[in-house]
C-alpha cells in the first residue's frame, strides 16, 4: 500500500486550517454516504478532463478518495492531496495512487513543473487565499497541462443563511465568494489561460434538520468566524423549520449551491 506522508506541523500553525482537517477527518468514514452534491459535480466535471490516460494527474482535496478508480482512467501516474490525514488514510485504503500527500493546497509539497493535469472538485473553497491555490497549480503544472477545478460561490445555501438571518445576526454558514473574485485572483496569476462557468444544482431535504446533518456528515460543518455556542435549543431549530419553510416545494426543502467549474491550460508546449 502507497504510504501517506504526513506534514502536520505547517498544518495545524494555522487553526483555521486545522480545524478544517480535523472536521474532515472525523468525517472521513461517514463522508460518501452524504455526498450526493459532491458525487454530481465531480463527475459532472470529471468530462472536462482530457480523456488520454496519459502523464501524471494530481487530485488536490481528494477527500476520501472515492473518486481514484475513474481518475486513474484518465492518466499513467495518481498523486493523491488532501488536509486531512483522516481522509487521506481513508483514500490509501483503495491504493490507487503513487501517493498519499497530507498537504495545504496553498503550499503544495511538488516540484515545478511535475504534473500535467490537475483536478480539484469542491476543495477550493475551503481556502482563503484562491490566489495562492492558483499559483502553485500554475506553478506544478507542465507546460501545455490542463487544470479542473470546482468551488461553491456566493449564493450557496442562500435559503438556509436567509432563515438564519430572520432569527439572529451570527454567521452560521459559511462566507463563499462572488465568482467574479476567484475571475480575479485567477488573472493575477500569469502564463495560465482560464475559463469560468457557473452551474446550479438544487437539492432537496426533508427538513432543515437534514441539511444540518449532512454537512455534519460531510465534514463541511466549519464556519470561518462563527463565535462558540449559539444553536441550542429545541425552540431554536423549531423557530429556523418555520422560517425555512416559505422555501418548501413538492420535492421537499430546497437547498442551492452555486457551483464554478474553472478550467486552464498553462501557455507553452
Ligand atoms: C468537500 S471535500 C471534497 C472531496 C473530494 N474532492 C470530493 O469531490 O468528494 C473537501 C476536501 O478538501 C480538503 N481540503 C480543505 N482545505 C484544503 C486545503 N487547504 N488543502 C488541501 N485540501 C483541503 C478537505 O480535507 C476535504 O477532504
């Protein structure tokens, strides 16, 4: 089995980073059986990669790998990178990749210019430097290589933010940035050409109970900047039901997420 290299120490000097990895982590067996949004837009995504299996393709924020057996597809060599070292051991199960690199994705441990492809699905978010996860893909890639990426955008969970706001002012869900922003940090970065394109997907829930225990399943619990305490109380999540019911439909509760699929090439060849 392909051993996963661990760096722990420049991960947990950043505790935003490190409560991110540690949420992920615990959240690394339950993760797939929540991941519906995840497993539409991965592979909704995955048809932009080029079809050769040809080079070395780098997964960055490769969760719990569930991914690998259609990524090896598609290229001669896997590199597997995630924050989370629990989502990493979970990934190494499969043994799928050359290797398991326990890694923040504004800070990769690769050499320049080592990897041809790039595919990232709903990681991007989760950092609050795009600029610099878009530097050092630019950075590792080839000349010619190709990147993929998918990030949630302002707009994601408006429903549930919106009834949260009808009760209190605190953050509850996470702050995710306007497309043209990431437009932006991508520009700053030179010698990549980029696309952007924006897709909605609308998922449906029972109750707002249920989208609170999904992203708990997922992980994806953590709020940058939300204070301790807060959500308790039985009235509490009774007052956020009534609010967020304005939103049902006959599918159920809606909630959107907004989703940017960034695709670039770096120039030359
Ligand atoms: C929503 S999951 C997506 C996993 C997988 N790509 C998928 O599509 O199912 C986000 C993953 O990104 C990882 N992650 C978050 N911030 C990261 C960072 N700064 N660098 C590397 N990985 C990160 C998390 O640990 C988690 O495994």
């Amino acid at each position: 089995m392909s051993a996963v290299m661990q760096n722990p120490a420049k991960i947990s000097s950043e505790p935003f980073l490190n409560k991110v990895a540690k949420s992920f982590g615990a959240a690394s067996d339950s993760y797939i059986q929540g991941a519906r949004l995840q497993q539409q837009v991965a592979l909704d995504a995955l048809a932009l990669l080029p079809k050769q299996p040809y080079g070395h393709l780098l997964d960055l924020g490769c969760g719990p790998g569930w991914l690998h057996p259609r990524l090896i597809q598609h290229c001669q060599k896997l590199t597997a990178i995630d924050l989370s070292a629990g989502m990493l051991a979970r990934a190494a199960q499969a043994n799928i990749a050359s290797q398991y690199l326990q890694a923040d994705a504004q800070q990769l441990p690769l050499a320049d210019a080592s990897v041809d492809n790039v595919f990232s699905s709903l990681m991007l978010q989760w950092c609050k430097e795009p600029v610099a996860v878009f530097t050092e893909v630019a950075r590792v890639l080839k000349p010619g290589g190709t990147v993929v990426m998918t990030t949630l955008v302002d707009g994601t969970l408006g429903e549930l933010r919106q009834a949260f706001a009808a009760l209190d002012n605190r953050q509850h869900v996470n702050h995710f940035l306007p497309p043209d922003a990431l437009r932006q940090a991508a520009s700053k970065v030179s010698g990549m050409q980029w696309q952007f394109e924006q897709r909605r997907y609308p998922l449906y829930y029972p109750n707002v109970q249920a989208i609170a225990r999904e992203l708990k399943t997922l992980g994806a619990n953590q709020v940058a900047g939300r204070q301790a305490g807060g959500l308790t109380g039985k009235g509490y999540w009774q007052r956020l039901a009534e609010v967020y019911a304005q939103h049902r439909t006959v599918l159920g509760l809606p909630a959107s997420y907004q989703v940017v699929v960034i695709s670039g090439v770096k120039h030359g060849n």
